[in-house]
C-alpha cells in the first residue's frame, strides 16, 4: 500500500509526485481536504484512473461532502440524522431555529444558523446565490458541536463512538463534522474539510503506523 | 415505465433544445412510457421513477451530480451516471485517463505553476508553439486559450492558477471541424462534423468580441471511418456504458480525441438531423 500525503511522516509520496507516476498499489490518501478540485480528490481519482484500490475513492467523497448524499447514506446505515431539506427559495413553511448548509461547489465553512423566522428569507437567497444552488436545511434541536475526525477518532470525548461509526461508514481518514447533541444523542449534520491546524496529526500518525504494520 | 428527466429553466431557452427535449417525451410517450420533467426541488421524488436521464448540465459541483447520485442509490437507471460526470467533467482527469490508456491524443501536460525557466522552456520543447491552457473544470469553452509565447503562457495560466490547484497545457492541434461521436452503451450513435467559425480555433470562438458558433452538420453514423469507431468505443468503454460525445480532430498524424463528454448536446434540427432514430435509441437504454 502506498501512502499519500504532505503532513504524515510515513508517507511514501506527496500529492504533487503521486500524479505524476503511475499507479500499481493500493492507496490511502490522507488529507485534511478532499473537496471536489483539490489535490485531496485529484489524489483518489488518480488511483482510481489506474484501477487501484484507494481510501477513500472518489464516490465516498463525494458522498460525504455533498450534504444530500451525506445525510441519505446516513439512514441507509443507522447514523442518527435530523433529516434534511432542500430549498432553491425561501417557503412560509420553514421552521426555525434551523440549520443551513449550501450545497455548492464552496461547501467550506458554509454552516449557518438562523433562530429567527425573520431572518431566513435572506439567509436562503444569500447561499442558494440567488436560487442557483439548493439549501439544505436541518431542524436545530440540540447543541450544536464541530468536531474533527481522524480515523474513527475524535477530537472530542463526547463523539467518540460516533466517530468511529462514521469512519467505518463513510471511509474518509479526516474530516470535520457538524453533529448535534440532543438528549445525549449524536445527531449527524454536515462534513466539510478539516483545516490542516485543526488535526491532531499524532492521532493520524499512530492509526498510519498501525494500518502500516498490519499490512 | 416512469422516466424523470432532470432539467433546469435554462435547458428551455433556446428552441432547437427545448424541441429536443419535447421530442424526448413524445418519443417516450408514444413507446408507452411515462416521462416528467423534474427540477432541483424534485430531488426527493426520486426514487417514485424507474429511470433518470439528466439534462441539465453536469458537473461534481452541480445538483445533477447528487440527482445522479440519488438515482443510481435508489436502484434507477441513470444517464449521466455518477461515474461518468466525475470523469468527463474534469479535463485533468481526463489527461489521466488518456495516457493510462493509450488514448491518440494532443501531446498534453499537467501544469501546477512550476514557472522556472527550465519548465517553461521544456513545455515548448516538448509540445511545440503556441499551446493550448485549459482548466480542468471548463465547459463551452469558457476556460481555454493559446498561448503563442512565453509571456502569454505565464499570463493565462497565473489567472486561471487563481481558481484550480492544477492546468492542462497542450499541443495545438489546428483543425478546420471536430468530429463530434455520439456513443450510446458503446456504440455510434451519431456523427456530426462540429465546424469551426472562419478565423477562430475553436467550435465556439469569440471573433471580434463577439460570440459565434460553428455550423454543425449531421453525417451517418454508418459512415464513421473504421479507426474513428474504434477509437471512439475504446475510450468510452474507459468511461462506461451511458451516453457520451467525443470530440476528435482528424489530423495528417490521424485521430486526436480532445475530451469525452458525457450529457452531449443534442438539438431538434442538428445532431438529430440524418439518424433520427436517436430519441428512440436513447429511451430505449433508458427503459432496459
Ligand atoms: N489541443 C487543442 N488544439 C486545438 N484546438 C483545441 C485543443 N483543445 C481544444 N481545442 C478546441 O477548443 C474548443 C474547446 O475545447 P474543449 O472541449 O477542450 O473545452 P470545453 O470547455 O469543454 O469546450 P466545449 O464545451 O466547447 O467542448 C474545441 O472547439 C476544441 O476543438
Ligand atoms: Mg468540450
């Protein structure tokens, strides 16, 4: 298996030369980053051009960062999810407090929440950038909690099992997710990309030893 | 059966599409089969359909991708599939895709803002003067220009560096048309010649400020030339078995394929125009 990376100690080759040669390994590509145009994606896809097993592939990235895909595959696995819907305009039947996140090529840092009904209608127009884009829309009911996931761990104690759950279904090595707190359930609402200062790189470092050593 | 066709108010604007896609439901209609036209607030209806056939434009970024996705989890029939949007959508891999596999293609180059003095003279060296700049994500031509020196190579790539980490820089490759291959499950579907406008290069080209097509003039599929097809079938079997468009120029050295696309333009009245039998063909992958 080769590793891909920029921050792991371990890695065999960074991003930028990994494209450049051809493939004939497995590949686990860690980045804090896999959106869609980014050397984190260009990495998976380049394994997969080459036919190679890559963690993750390009479908669960995809599937992860784009929020419609992100909660769907969620039930289908029995991660608790609040639901989602999705809006191009602002509707009389929306209800706040709620959570909205853009589904659009910039998903980064695009969580919003509006407590009063008020302030919505702007709120929708703004990131559906002016109805181009649909708006996922989440019900808030409990706290709202960012945490960073690094290989099934999690950067906070509350999360952990969910994070390992998350990581045994959705495969990316790292990533930040947006979760509620509800009841002392962990609600799952959004995944975007972690910043590279936000990752606990010797958590990442110890889970890279161990997959290295079991191979 | 019940086919969703995915579209967006801009796929109606212009008549020779909004035709086509009338014809797309009467055609479908008259086999016997329900066909709807769904929008991005439609998107939970999904699974109420046995097929999915996306018009709207595609893209990873696009609500047709998560359409597409969506579908193809709820166990529809879909064109364009996931697969095929993630590959043709993006020239970067698509340059991948193509040396992997031997595809007869410009001489072609991944580009990342290495501006030392020996990179620059090696891309001249190694594709020639002028050369082509795209970015990975250009559609319609938006992103693509020629670059006749140095100085010009250093200014389209630093502005287009600015949206996307990477850049494919080519060959020129002149031609006077494109071949356009419309391929359905791996076979020729249609053929047309994709005319270039008289003083531009490319099939949309902006001649003084203005924008301006090329004509587009519909030939038999049957009369694709033997190492066309072959070239055609091979690189869409690289991509899958859906509904593409290849653009190839025919060149003294032979075929050069620039792109695969996957959601081909087709027009009342252009692509349509000597095998009419398109409509039927493409309903009936649908329905199958
Ligand atoms: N290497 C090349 N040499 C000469 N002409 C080229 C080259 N690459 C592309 N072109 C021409 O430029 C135009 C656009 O190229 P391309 O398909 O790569 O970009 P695009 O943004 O997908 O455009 P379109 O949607 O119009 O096909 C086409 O008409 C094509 O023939
Ligand atoms: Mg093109």
């Amino acid at each position: 298996m080769i590793i891909v990376s920029e921050d792991e100690d371990e890695s065999d080759s960074s991003p930028l030369l990994f494209l450049r040669q051809p493939v004939h390994d497995s590949v686990l590509n860690i980045n804090h980053d896999y959106r869609y145009l980014r050397m984190g994606y260009y990495v998976s896809a380049h394994a997969e051009t080459y036919g190679v097993e890559v963690t993750p592939d390009c479908t669960e990235i995809m599937d992860a960062y784009r929020n419609p895909l992100l909660i769907e595959k969620a039930r289908r696995y029995g991660l608790p999810t609040n639901g989602y819907r999705l809006v191009t305009k602002p509707k009389d039947d929306l209800s706040t407090p709620v959570m909205l996140l853009a589904v659009n090529p910039f998903t980064n840092n695009s969580m919003k929440i509006v407590k009063s009904g008020s302030k919505l209608p702007g709120m929708i127009k703004k990131m559906s950038m002016d109805s181009r884009f649909p708006v996922s829309l989440h019900p808030v009911r409990g706290e709202v909690l960012e945490i960073i996931q690094m290989f099934g761990e999690s950067s906070n104690d509350e999360t952990s099992e969910f994070a390992r759950r998350f990581f045994e279904i959705f495969n990316i090595p790292i990533c930040k997710l947006i979760v509620q707190i509800d009841d002392g359930n962990v609600i799952l609402n959004h995944c975007e990309p972690a910043l590279r200062k936000e990752v606990k790189w010797d958590i990442v470092h110890e889970k890279v030893h161990k997959i290295k050593q079991s191979i | 059966m019940k086919i969703a066709c995915f579209v967006e108010a801009y796929n109606f604007d212009d008549k020779s599409e909004r035709n086509a896609l009338l014809k797309f439901k009467s055609t479908a209609e008259s086999m016997g089969h329900l066909f709807e036209f769904i929008f991005k607030e439609d998107i939970t209806r999904i699974p109420e359909y046995d097929a999915l056939f996306i018009r709207a434009t595609t893209d990873p970024s696009n609500s047709a991708y998560i359409v597409s996705r969506l579908a193809e989890q709820s166990g529809l029939k879909v064109i364009d599939d996931p697969r095929s949007i993630r590959t043709c959508s993006n020239k970067a891999i698509l340059h991948d895709l193509f040396l992997k596999n031997n595809v007869p293609s410009p001489r072609s180059l991944l580009f990342t803002g290495d501006y030392s003095q020996e990179n620059l003279d090696s891309i001249f060296k190694t594709l020639g003067c002028p050369v082509v700049i795209k970015t990975p994500y250009t559609r319609f031509s938006s992103h693509v220009e020629k670059a006749g020196n140095e100085k010009e190579l250093i200014e389209i790539s630093k502005k287009y560096l600015r949206k996307s980490k990477v850049l494919i820089i080519q060959e020129y490759v002149q031609s006077h048309f494109d071949w356009r291959v419309g391929i359905l499950r791996n076979k020729v579907l249609y053929l047309c010649k994709y005319c270039i406008p008289e003083g531009g290069w490319k099939v949309k080209s902006k001649i003084n400020g203005k924008n301006v097509w090329g004509d587009t003039i519909a030939v038999p599929r049957d009369s694709i030339s033997p190492e066309l097809e072959n070239i055609s079938i091979s690189l869409s079997k690289c991509v899958g078995d859906g509904l593409y468009g290849l653009d190839v120029k025919e060149t003294d050295d032979g075929y050069k394929v620039i792109e695969i696309n996957d959601n081909p333009s087709i027009y009342d009245g252009y692509e349509d125009t000597i095998d009419t039998d398109i409509y039927e063909k493409i309903i009936n992958a649908l329905v199958s």
